[in-house]
C-alpha cells in the first residue's frame, strides 16, 4: 500500500498548494486586474473563466508526452509560484506569479488523473486539512505572512510535494484501473462548495456572530470557530467510509442540496446549519464516487489493460473530467460573485453546483466489493479534527473597556473603507489596515467594505482579524449578503444594535446603515450610525443618504449621534446635503478639502464624519496609507457637558 498512500499524501498536498494560488489569485482579478471598479465585470470574468478554458488542452499534452514529465513539470512550476507568492510585492507581479501558478495546478491535476483512479481520499484530505489549517492561521494563510515561520512551512510543504510526485504513482498492484471519471469530474465543483460553504472557517466564525446576535446584526462571538472541527470531522467519516446501499444512499446528496439551498436564503442565522448539513453531504457524494471506482465497475478485460491505447484513452477521460470539473469551479465564482457588480440574481449558482454534484454522485453505480482505502479513515478524520479543534482553543475574547471611572470627556471615531483588507498593491494588508486606524488611538472605529467569507476574497474573516488587533469587539451589518456589509468596533459596550436595508435604486451591490448605542456609564450615551452609501451607475446616492439620515436621527432621539462612512458623495452634492438638512454637522468642514479617495492620490472628498450639535470636532485628518483604496478618516469629538 505504499504508493497508494504516496499518492493519496501527495495529491492532498497539491490541493493544499493550489488552494493557497487560489487564494490570492481570485482577489487579483478584483484589486489588481480590476481597478477600483474601473475595469468592466464581463472582462473580468473572460480573464478568469480563459485559463480553465486553457486547461481544457491539457490531456491531449499528457497524453502526446506522457502523465509523469507532465505532472512533474507542472507541480515544480507549481511549487515554485506559491513559495513566491510570498515574498512578491504585490501589483502585476503577484498577479501573474498567481496566474501562472493556478495554471501549472490545473495541468498538474490533469497529469495527476492520468494515473490515478481513486483521488477521492487525497480529495477529501486535501480539503479538510487546508479548512483546518485556515481555521489555526485564523484565516490568513501563511501566504500572506512572511517570517522566517511562513518561509520554513512553506518551503517544506512544497519539497515533499515535488518529492512525492516525482516517485512512482499508480496504485499498489502496479495497475492503474479503469474508474475514476466521475470522482475526477467532481474535484471542481466539490473544491467551490467546500471553499464558500460547507469547509469555510470565516463562513463559520459569521455564523457563530449570528448566534449571538439581535436585531438582523451580528456581534463578536466567543470561541467563533468552534463549528470548524465538528464540520471537519463530518465531511471525513463521510467521504472516507463506505457509504450505505439502496436508497439510504440519498443521504448525501440531499444533506448537501439542504445545505446549499439554507447557505442560498442569505439568512445569519441559517449559516451553521448550512455548513455542517454541506460538509456531510459534500462528503457522501464524494464517497458514492469513489465507491464507483473499484473492480466492478471496471468493464475492461486483462487484454485491455495491457493495451496502451486504451489505458491512454482511459487517462485522457480522466484529465478531460477534472479539467471540465474545474472549469465548473471557475464558472461557479464568476458566475456568483459577478451578480454584486451586475445586478443579477445569483443565489441558484450554488444549489446548481450541489444538484450537479449530488446527480454525479448518486448516479454512480455502487460495487459489491470496494477496495480499502489508503488510510484508515476514522484515524485520518480524528487526525484532522484534532488540528482543526486547535483553532477554538487558541482564540481569544476581547474585552470592552471599562467605565467604572465614569464617561469620558471625549471621544476619537475613525471612519475606513477598508477594501475587503486588500492594499493598493493587491495583497493582503492587515497589518497596514490596523497600523493606520490604531494610530488614531480610536474609541469607536466604523468600518465599510467589510468581507468575513467571500472566497473571491480570500475566504478571510477580515472583521474578525481587525477586531482582535484592535482589541475592540464588534457589530455588523450584512448589506450585500450575510457576510459583506459594514462594522461598528468600540472600546465601550454597546448596545440595542438595529440595521437598515437602503434602497437600491438601481444599485448592484446592497447597502445598509447600521446604528448601536455607546453605553459610556452613568447613564451617558451616544448613537453611531455606520453606512456605506451606493449609488447606481451615473446617479447620486440621494435615496439612500435621505434614508439614512432619517433612520439615524430617529433611533439617536435626542441624544448625541455620530454618523459616519464611505457615503459617495462631495461636499456641495445633493446627497451630502440630507445630512446637514436633518440638522448635521459635516465634522470636517473646518479641514476643507479633505480628499480621501484614491488612496495614492486622493482627489474626491466622499468620506465623511457628521456630527449632531452638541458634539465639538477636533484635530480632523485624513492620514496617509495605501493599505486600502481610500484613506481613513478620524476626529475627536468633545461630548456635551453633563
């Protein structure tokens, strides 16, 4: 069983390697080959969906020159793009450095299914391992951390992957058999359910937030990531045991489908149980596919084995089936993630890809005697869930402050478009982020753009990461989805949050306004509204900024209010005028111009801080950084004297 379970080592370390390209090649296409917004969706997408299209050739290479020089060639190049990855500088570099690494991980998968009629347990494996290490590194892989720790881990990980895809592949009897098709064709479309929903650490810590959550809002939670091993452990005793006969069968599939369908409702409070009913029933299909790959299924004779034509034809189906496969993983995110610049509805995409998954796989057709697999899978699913457990155990809550001395005398807010976390250069700057805000020494810090699961970016829970470094915990307000929307962070407690839907008025992307109460102590309290205004193409956001003025005077009822965000609009702009009309005061009216967009040349004025009378602005600047695609915004405000 030696090379069985080489070969299952070895693919599950590729998955790990490519899913880490992924991770920085899909927020590429966003940040740097799209420019703020500038470059049109639709030649974002060609970009995209063309080098799938490119891999589509790949068989007909491997099956020219042979799998081995192939599968080897493209897992060095492979190797070689993710170590660096982490020491590029960002820009065109990193997207191209991304670009050729996700397409040497397409042929070498390609290469891979040549001579490999089981994937599913290196699949499985290489899914659940990453979901658990994403989960330890808190969502950001080691990728984007630099250090001499990132370096060691990486560089590991990649010489015992080329080491092991340069060894001998085929199964131990020396016969690499005729199955595999279809377990093949699911590696796409199972990698896009496990990466948005059923597998996905931030998509778990967002709905834990929801748990604890009132009014349609969400706060920090504690121990967030703790549904992360339990969904680990069921998609391995899934996917890694023999699955029932008959039509108990159907378990899997339609786990999955319920799964897909709740993750689709857009709902907080639904997330968990999407999750945990997807990590199951993505592991049972994957378990009925591989269980249509053994011997009896194999309708091929010994002469036909020994016949090299077919067993080249047999290793071209199996290439041309993960390479569709992947193409369907490719169409999945574009055709998601397009729909928030587009306008259309995209919640079908993935219960279309779990009806496509749980069809393939239910209509495998299961075999009497299945060979066993190369790892005892209760042991592999206990091994995997205990490094997955890790990542709750290591978390920690976040205290407020305390107000035991009584108010304060003032207080210092920030207002940020942050950018899903992503810099002017494309990488992921958290560290970027959170030097600018914390240099503000911030009370209250409001925050737009907020990504917590996006696989288009990343899958990071950047409001959970801001918050812990901050040491400030959080509320926030899904706009767009469940986890994309806007932020509250605070060092004082606060209370009875409330969320708004805006108006959309032709917009693509959702908006909200998000309100909570700053509990100061001794019956002190001040309102803040967090917003992000959009606009549809070529209009002013005049609804929405009447609407949320309206939602923000109303739910403050006298007392102080802070109203705050990126809110698309300049000084003198109808818009911004709903907000001084409502009796607001713009706090950095004494500061005018205060460009804050873009970052590395700021000419528009569209970040804002409104105040109501009563409280004194100070010291308002824009400081410099091009950690995001626009500069924060900070003033100290004098409360009202008791």
């Amino acid at each position: 069983m030696r090379y069985r379970q080489l070969t299952t080592g070895t693919l599950a370390l590729g998955v790990i390697l490519l899913i880490d390209v992924l991770r920085v090649w899909l927020p590429g296409i966003i940040t740097i080959f799209g420019q703020a917004a500038s470059t049109p969706a639709e030649l974002m997408g060609a970009f995209a969906l063309g080098w799938f299209v490119l891999a589509l050739g790949a068989p007909a290479v491997v099956r020219r020159v042979g799998a081995r020089p192939v599968t080897v060639v493209a897992a060095v190049l492979l190797a070689v793009a993710r170590l660096a990855l982490t020491a590029t500088p960002g820009g065109r570099t990193q997207l191209w450095l991304a670009t050729a690494g996700l397409l040497a991980g397409l042929v070498w998968l390609v290469g891979v299914a040549a001579d490999t009629d089981r994937p599913v347990p290196g699949l499985a494996l290489g899914f659940a391992v990453n979901a658990a290490l994403h989960a330890v590194l808190d969502t950001v892989d080691l990728v984007w951390r630099g250090g001499w720790l990132a370096w060691l881990l990486s560089s590991v990980a990649v010489v015992l992957f080329v080491l092991g895809t340069a060894q001998p592949g085929t199964r131990a009897d020396g016969v690499t058999g005729t199955g595999g098709v279809r377990a093949w064709l699911l590696a796409g479309p199972a990698l896009l359910l496990a990466a948005m929903v059923a597998l996905s650490p931030a998509l778990a810590r967002t709905g834990m937030s929801f748990l604890v959550a009132g009014d349609g809002v969400a706060r920090s939670p504690l121990f967030g990531l703790a549904p992360v091993p339990v969904a680990v452990a069921g998609f391995l005793c899934a996917a890694l045991t023999r699955p029932p006969r008959g039509w108990s069968r159907a378990y899997g599939p339609v786990a999955l489908l319920a799964g897909a369908v709740l993750f689709a409702l857009d709902r907080g409070d639904l997330l968990l149980p999407a999750i945990l009913l997807a990590a199951v029933g993505l592991g049972a299909c994957l378990a009925l596919a591989d269980d249509a790959s053994g011997p009896d299924n194999d309708t091929s004779n010994a002469s036909d084995t020994a016949n090299a034509s077919d067993t080249s034809a047999r290793a071209a189906r199996r290439g041309y089936a993960v390479a569709a496969g992947m193409l369907v993983f490719a169409l999945g995110s574009v055709g998601y993630y397009s729909a928030y610049d587009l306008g259309y509805p995209n919640a079908a995409v993935p219960v279309v890809v779990a009806g496509f998954v749980a069809v393939v796989a239910f209509a495998a057709r299961p075999v009497v005697h299945r060979l066993p697999g190369p790892f005892p899978p209760l042991r592999a699913a206990a091994a995997v869930t205990a490094l997955a457990l890790l990542a709750p155990v290591l978390a920690d809550d976040i205290p407020v402050a305390s107000n035991r001395d009584g108010p304060p005398e003032r207080l210092t807010v920030v207002a940020y478009n942050i950018r899903m976390g992503f810099g002017l250069d494309g990488r992921f700057d958290l560290p970027g982020l959170t030097e600018v805000v914390d240099r503000q020494r911030p009370d209250v810090v409001l925050l737009s753009e907020v990504d917590r699961a996006w696989l288009l970016n990343g899958g990071h829970d950047t409001l959970d990461l801001m918050a812990g470094r901050l040491g400030m915990p959080y509320v926030f307000g899904p706009a767009a989805d469940p986890v994309w929307g806007d932020a509250v962070l605070s060092r004082w407690p606060m209370r009875d949050p409330r969320s708004l839907p805006l108006p959309a008025v032709g917009a693509p992307t959702g908006a909200q306004a998000l309100a909570v109460t700053l509990d100061l102590g001794d019956g002190v309290r001040t309102a803040v509204v967090s917003t992000h205004l959009q606009p549809p193409p070529g209009r002013g956001p005049v609804v929405q900024a009447r609407a949320v003025a309206d939602f923000a005077t109303r739910y403050a009822a006298g007392r102080p209010l802070v109203v705050a965000g990126d809110l698309n609009t300049e000084p003198g702009d109808e818009a911004y005028a709903q907000f001084t009309d409502a009796g607001l005061a713009d706090a950095f009216a004494a500061a005018r111009p205060l460009a804050t967009s873009p970052a590395d040349d700021p000419r528009q004025q569209i970040d804002h801080i409104f105040v109501s009378p009563g409280l004194t602005p100070g010291g308002p600047v824009a400081p410099r950084s091009t950690a995001s695609d626009h500069l924060p915004v900070a003033v100290t405000l004098t409360l009202p004297p008791r």
